[in-house]
C-alpha cells in the first residue's frame, strides 16, 4: 500500500540448550551531479546517504567467492525475501542454494499487489523480467469532499533529487517504480531458478544450530546446511532460534480490507495513478497493477481502526467482507469511485495488520539469519514491504560474497554487518509507516481535520516527498 517495542523475554520449553546446541522443536510457534547544499540538509533529514554509486547497475558477469567453496545453503519461505535471496545468492556465485516452501505450489490468484522502487531495479540487476508490470507514476491524495491534499510527481521528484535517486531507476535510466500483483511477482522470481531450486511442501519444523553447520528439519527430514536464511514471514519459527524469545506480533489496531478485480473500471487515463481517499475514519487507496500472463488487475485497501485483532489473512467469506467493506465505505462517505470499486471486486480478503517492532534485537545467530518479515515485520502504509525484502536479499548476498561461509569469523563480520546496514533504515521506515496509518484513519471530525491539515503541510512543503524518497532509495 502506498502512503505517506521490546517484547519482553519468555522463558519456553521449545527452546533448550543441548551440549551447547541451541534446538527449536517442532509446533511452536543514476545520475550524477553535484550534492549541493540543500541536498545534503535534505539528505541529513531523511537518513539518505549522498554517495556516490547509487546508481543500480547490472552485472556482465557471475562473480565467483570463496562463498561458492562446496557451501548449501536453505532458504525458509518463497516469498518475495526468500527468492530474491537465491536469485542473489547465485548472481554472487553460490550455486547450492534451495529454497523450501511450506504451500504444495506458488499459487496463482492469490494476495494483493505490492509496489516497487528499488526493489524493482534490484531485481532487474537480478535478471527478474518485470515486463508485465503496472508503471506507478503519480500519486494522489484527496478528501471525499473531492478536496487535493497531497500529489508526488514521481518522474519529476527523482529527478530534482537526482544525486539520491540513481536506485530508483532500472539500468537504462528509467524509473523503476511499478506495481505488480504478489502472484505475479513470485513467478518472475521463481522463473529465474534453476528447476528443482524450490522444494514445496516443505514446512520447517525445527532448527539445530551446531557449531559448523544448522540442521533443519522440513515435514520430518532432517538436512545440514552451512547456512540457513529464514524468510518464512511475520509468524517466523525460526526467529525464536535466533531470539531465544517466544514472541507474538503486536497488532497494531489497524484492520485492512482487500477487493481485487481485472482492470477496466478505474477512471480512464489513472492507470499510472495510485489514488487515495480519506473518509471519517476510513482511508482507501485504489490502484492498478501488472498481474499473470500481463493482464492489469485494481486493488482497492480500505483501512480502518479495530479493537479486535484478526489473524493475518482471516478466514472470512469474500462475500461477508465485501459487505462489511461497502457499508463502512457508504458510512465514512466515500466517493462514486472507491464505491464502484468495491462493488465491482470478484475477491475479498481481511487481514489485521501486525508489527513486529524493532530494537536492539539480533537477527542471526550461528548460521541462521533472519530476512524479510521475519526479521521487520512493518505495516504496510509506505508500501515498503517487498522492496525491503529485496533489499535484504542483495545486501545480505553482497556480504556473504567473499566471505567464506566455511569460515566462523568471516561469516560472522558478514552478517555482523548485513543487520548494520539494514537494521537502522528499516527501523525508521517501520516507526514512520506506523504513524502513518494511524493519522490515516484518525476517528471523528476532529481527526478528519488534523488529518487532512497533516498531509496538506506535507504535501506543500514537499516533506511528502522525501518521506517517499527515504523509503525508495536502496540500502544495500
């Protein structure tokens, strides 16, 4: 979706020192120019480093590491995290790399769109064809008065700022930024494996660390591996190996309303468009998104507050939450458009939004290493989800490179300094998609009000947009 705590330790008996092992059981749980004065106060502001070799660019050849001396490695998860991470892993030389997924396939039809920044040019360093694509190259945000409270040019910003901004476009210079539908996505990644790289059926059941390798355990086989990189979701049971902690995502009184159906119905000539539109208490956002077999596909999100957490992805009929989302959309008087959109959606799904709050928490231990949702978990406001999952991927390749995963204390300064260069941005990027969505869904006239004077402000003063650019920009 596009917008602009520390938990305390538990002691568990699903984990437990075994002479000296730590075991998980099973059940639980691009340009260049000068950086003038304004720009490096901007670039202060938001965090965005001002360097030189921003700009992504692909690679001619495979480099082969020490990383490739006869290392395996697992993968926990397809997603978006745990396939870009094998693309990675194998574009820096590592050919043993297997990617096991609990589902018995990569469903189509399935989950909403997601955008991409960054992550869209880092997959195209990757070799991920993204030709089907939705462009994304406004984004507009308006009352249901019809009022403009905020409009991102997002050609013009990256060009204004375009000693930053080389990340955001793909090798030949083009912006990067698109929507695509999640199904979508984990075939094009999928498509660049090797055939056989990706084992489905395969839940992780445990993890034994041991002092050269991890044994995993996958719908009770047990394997070694050299490393283990554990993209396996918000719910991650490999994060309680990694924390020693039995943790629970914290909801953040946050629910989402998804309708999906093929495109045709949105205003004629906002397919680039992402739209935006804020009722008493509920926001909506309606866009367009590149799907299977290139057909365009709408999502409409309603957000609202909510009490009651519900599990991510809640078992509710299509039907019941259609109903429940038109009736709250008609109440919070949304416009013919966003109306038009739920009414029209042949899928419905309900989730709660969950958190997982960053600290001074670790995020590997031994040879297992925690990316994507399984180490950050954000809510989804900046729509930055994905595109830091892939910026995980990359960055924790690049460290591995070299590195020798034979190696105890080479592998440790390597991810040692993969949480260093990723854990800070991702920490800000979740605290400020957090403030985001509640300011979104402020209940009442009076929150309707500082609502929309909010990203007026925002919107005028241009902080909107290096909000935008804070969380476009790659880190890796």
């Amino acid at each position: 979706m596009c917008a602009m705590a520390a938990i305390a330790p538990v002691s568990s008996p699903l984990l437990r020192e075994q002479s000296g092992r730590l075991t998980r059981t099973p059940g639980s749980g691009r340009a260049t120019g000068s950086a003038f004065c304004p720009l490096r106060v901007a670039a202060a502001f938001c965090g965005l480093p001002l360097a030189r070799g921003w700009r992504v660019k692909g690679r001619t050849r495979t480099r082969v590491t020490r990383a490739a001396e006869g290392a395996r490695v697992a993968v926990v998860g397809a997603g978006p995290a745990g396939l870009a991470a094998a693309l990675a892993l194998r574009k820096e030389g590592l050919e043993d790399v297997t990617v096991f997924e609990r589902a018995p396939k990569l469903r189509p039809g399935v989950g909403g769109g997601v955008q991409l920044h960054a992550g869209a040019a880092l997959l195209a360093e990757l070799g991920v064809n993204l030709g089907f694509a939705q462009p994304l190259r406004r984004i507009r945000s308006r009352g249901v008065d019809g009022s403009e409270l905020l409009r991102l040019d997002l050609p013009q910003l990256v060009d204004r700022f375009a000693p930053l901004t080389g990340s955001i476009r793909r090798p030949d210079g083009d912006l990067a930024s698109c929507t695509v539908m999640r199904d979508a996505l984990l075939a094009a990644l999928a498509a660049q494996l090797p055939p056989g790289s990706v084992k489905f059926g395969k839940e992780l059941q445990g993890l034994e660390l041991k002092s050269g390798s991890v044994t995993a355990n996958f719908s009770g086989e047990s394997e070694d591996f050299d490393l283990v990189i554990a993209a396996d979701g918000i719910g991650s049971l490999a994060r309680s190996v990694v924390t020693e902690t039995v943790e629970k995502p914290r909801y953040t009184g946050l629910r989402i309303q998804y309708g999906v159906r093929e495109a045709g119905g949105r205003p004629a000539g906002c397919e680039e468009e992402a739209h935006q539109w804020f009722g008493e208490g509920v926001y909506a956002l309606t866009a367009t998104y590149g799907g299977l077999g290139s057909k365009r596909y709408e999502m409409l999100a309603a957000v609202f507050r909510e009490d009651a957490p519900a599990a991510e992805n809640a078992d509710w009929e299509p039907v019941q939450v259609q109903e429940s989302c038109l009736r709250r959309l008609r109440a919070s008087g949304h416009v013919p458009e966003v109306l038009d959109m739920a009414s029209g959606c042949s899928r419905f799904f309900e989730l709660g939004v969950c958190e997982r709050p960053i600290g001074f928490n670790r995020w590997h231990r031994g040879r297992l290493v925690l990316i994507g949702d399984s180490a950050h978990a954000m809510p989804p406001f900046l729509g930055q989800g994905a595109n830091q999952a892939i910026q995980d991927a990359v960055c924790l390749a690049r460290r591995l490179a070299g590195a020798g995963l034979k190696s105890p204390e080479a592998l440790e300064e390597a991810l040692n300094s993969f949480t260093a260069a990723r854990l800070p941005p991702v920490a800000v990027l979740g605290l400020e998609s957090g403030f985001v969505g509640q300011v979104e869904t402020l209940p009442g006239a009076v929150g309707s009000l500082v609502r929309d004077n909010f990203f007026r402000v925002m919107g005028g003063s241009g902080m909107a947009g290096l909000v935008f650019l804070n969380g476009a920009v790659a880190r890796v």
